[in-house]
C-alpha cells in the first residue's frame, strides 16, 4: 500500500474484552429458553449485529419465535450485556491496545473504530479510550453488519482517508472480509487458522508497532 494514513479497529476481542460478557448473556438467555449454549457455539456470533446472532441462538436451540418476541428477547440481552459493561474500567483494556493506539497517534496516523455494537460508547467511555479516536462509528451509525464494508468506509470518510490507505484492525473473520470488500488492508487479531484473509496476523495488540506494521504492508 502506498501509505498507511488511517488504523480503523474493532472493538470487541481488540481494544478490550467485551466478547465474555456477551457471552455470558447469551449462554443466560439460553439457558431460560431451556437449551445449552457453549463458547464453541458463540464463536459463530463474532462479528455479527445482535439481531443475527439471536436468529443463530434460536437456531441452535431449535427454536421459531415471532418477530415480536425475538426483539423482546434480544433487548432482555442487551440490558443484560449492558449491566455487565457499565462496570467495566481501564483494567479491561487489552494488552497492547492504549501502547498501539497512542503510537498511531504520536505517528499521525489517523484512527478510527468500526464497530457493531450499539454500545461502544458507553464501553469507550468507562474504559477511557475515547480521547484516542479521530472518528467513532458504531452500531448507531450502521444499518449493514459485516461483512458488508459500510462500517469501514464509514469511517475512512470521517477521516477523509481514501480506503486503500486504510489498514483495519480485526478479530472475527466477517471484519476481515469487510474490510477486504471497504478496499482496505487487514491485520488479524488472533488465531491465523480463523483470520487466514488477513494480510498480517498477530496474537494481540501487543505484538505490533507502527514501524512493523510499515514494514509488513510495504509491499503491498
């Protein structure tokens, strides 16, 4: 790539460790359904809106439920996540993460996040990454999930940074591919075996810098 202009993360499994608790809410409404739902089971759910992920949920239960009694069920979720996230603090920023994002940033380099959830303020907020980012697009400001690239190019055009000079910053595959079909370059937060679209994939936050991720996408 010509230049790296713009970082733009996700938030969940990036910058902190949220997935738990949606997890937790989750596997709760579950198991009030009368069904069990396993870690296994939620890594179908990486990445994706909250409404999908409750049509995945009762899918794995076997269950058909209106319309009207689906979003019942999934705001009853989100009150629930929402509990566990409003005592959330700076301890629960990932490793890595306020290093990387402070660097981007000594660096001018621009940064954004591209998030589904509604609720990435509230999480930015108590944690005390807002002040880092240069745009914040969230679930509010989306009406595609990924992988559709709205959210991404969203974001660049906060930024006024052309898509090519954009590199994303992802834990799911479904951010990876969004961010393959925004035009942008990819680094993978995790395992290679899930995130094998990526250009560049590291275990956390913690294993990269601006000058090695320079490096990586310098031929590009």
């Amino acid at each position: 790539m010509p230049e790296i202009k713009a970082c733009l993360f996700d938030l969940d499994g990036v910058l902190v460790d949220t997935a738990k608790y949606h997890y937790i809410a989750w596997r709760e409404l579950a198991e009030q359904l009368g069904f069990v739902f396993t870690e296994q089971d939620n890594e179908r759910l990486k990445g994706v809106s909250r409404a999908a992920s409750l049509n995945i949920l009762l899918e794995i239960g076997g269950l058909v439920l209106d319309e009207e009694r689906k979003t019942q069920l999934a705001e009853q979720k989100n009150n629930r996540y929402v509990e566990y996230i409003s005592k959330m603090d700076s301890s629960e920023i990932l490793p890595g993460a306020l290093a990387f994002l402070k660097e981007c940033r000594n660096q001018g380099i621009k940064v954004a996040l591209g998030s589904a959830s509604k609720n990435a303020m509230t999480i930015l907020n108590n944690t005390g990454l807002t002040p880092y980012f240069d745009a914040i697009i969230d679930g509010t400001h989306t009406s595609a999930a990924k992988p559709d690239p709205e959210v991404f190019l969203l974001g660049a055009k906060a930024l006024s940074v052309a898509p090519g000079d954009c590199v994303v910053f992802e834990d799911a595959e479904a951010g990876i591919i969004a961010a393959i079909r925004a035009g942008m370059s990819s680094v993978g937060i995790g395992s290679p075996a899930t995130l094998a679209k990526a250009n560049l994939v590291v275990p956390s936050l913690e294993q990269i810098s601006v000058a090695a991720l320079r490096e990586s996408f310098a031929g590009l």
